[in-house]
C-alpha cells in the first residue's frame, strides 16, 4: 500500500514537471513577436569578435522596422539596450574572460 502511494506521488509530481517544461517550452515562440522580452527576432543579426584582451557583440536590424535590442553576456552584466532602426548597428565590449557571448535579446 506504502508503495502503491510513493507511486502515484511520484508519477504526480513527474507531471507537473512534465506541464511545467512545455509551458516554459512553448515560451520563446512568442519571444519572436516585436516588443516581447527575450530572444530578438531572427531578422536581427547577432555575431563575437574576439581580439587578446577584448571581445565585441554585435547587433545589427536586418528588419523592416525599429528595434530595441541587447547583447547578452553569460557571466557579467549585458550590454545596454539600443534602439535600431533597420540598417542601424550595436555594439558591446567586454573582457575575454571569463565572458560569453550569449545572443541578442529584445529589451
């Protein structure tokens, strides 16, 4: 009977994990629409040059309208948000280490 519990406890909870990461799953498909939080649209270029000491994000708007964007660095703070308009260009500078060039986000 014991068993019969710990069971259908466990099986509970695996689904309200299983819920909880399709909800979180289905979250950056909306992250595309302008002016959401999160990942820019696909139409903003994101790309790392690394120098010695320095490494530079860039953004630039490939849209056919305004942004506002950031670079995101994994450990550390991210870039500031700018606003591009189509054509327009970004940039973020930061240490080599122990720095990582994460994307572009909406901000």
């Amino acid at each position: 009977m014991r068993t019969s519990t710990t069971l259908r406890r466990t099986a509970a909870v695996m689904l309200s994990a299983a819920a909880l990461t399709a909800t979180v799953g289905a979250a950056p498909a909306a992250a595309a629409t302008v002016g959401a939080t999160g990942t820019a649209p696909t139409c903003v270029a994101g790309w790392v040059t690394k120098g010695t000491i320095t490494q530079t994000g860039h953004a630039r708007n490939d849209c056919s309208y305004r942004v506002r964007v950031k670079i995101v660095w994994a450990f550390g703070a991210d870039g500031p948000c700018h606003t591009l308009n189509p054509g327009d260009r970004a940039t973020s500078k930061v240490a080599i280490q122990p720095r990582r060039f994460d994307g572009i986000n909406n901000c």
